[in-house]
C-alpha cells in the first residue's frame, strides 16, 4: 500500500468515524456557572510559568521557606551594615 492510498483511506474511515459520531444522540450536559468559574480559573492558572513549581500543597510551602530564607538574609545583612555604621 503507497502512502497515499493509505491517507486516502484513513482520510475515508475517519470521516465515516465522525458521521456516525453525530448520527448519535448525546445528552447536552448544562454546567453550573460556579464550575465553569472554578475551571476558567484552572486553566488561567496553569497558563503561568510557575505553575509545576506550585502545583502541590508540599512544593507551595517549600517555595515559600525559600522565598523566606532569602527575604531573611538579606534583612539580615542589611541589619549587620547599619549596625557596622553605628559602632
């Protein structure tokens, strides 16, 4: 079989796929505006770059230990400088 007779068919058998797809009679599923709400949010959420770092509870907290530890250090040295000045 040349591949473009095996597209052609694929091409057929995937459009009788979706013929018989919307011959069927599937219910119409009416969510709710506060799940819609909830999942608009998801997905803005995970359009962000940081989102593997915070996808968890466990990771969420170790990224804020960090971010404290940093904050504190630099507090910290800053602190050491002004009290160098002073003596």
């Amino acid at each position: 079989m040349k591949k473009s007779s095996f597209m052609t068919a694929l091409e057929k058998t995937f459009e009788n796929d979706c013929n018989d797809l919307s011959d069927l009679n599937l219910p119409q599923i009416e969510l709710s505006s506060k799940f819609q709400k909830k999942m608009t949010k998801l997905i803005q959420l995970q359009k962000k770059p940081y989102f593997t770092l915070i996808t968890t509870a466990k990771r969420r907290a170790a990224c804020f230990i960090a971010v404290l530890l940093i904050v504190i250090a630099f507090w910290v040295k800053s602190l050491r400088k002004q009290f160098k000045t002073l003596y």
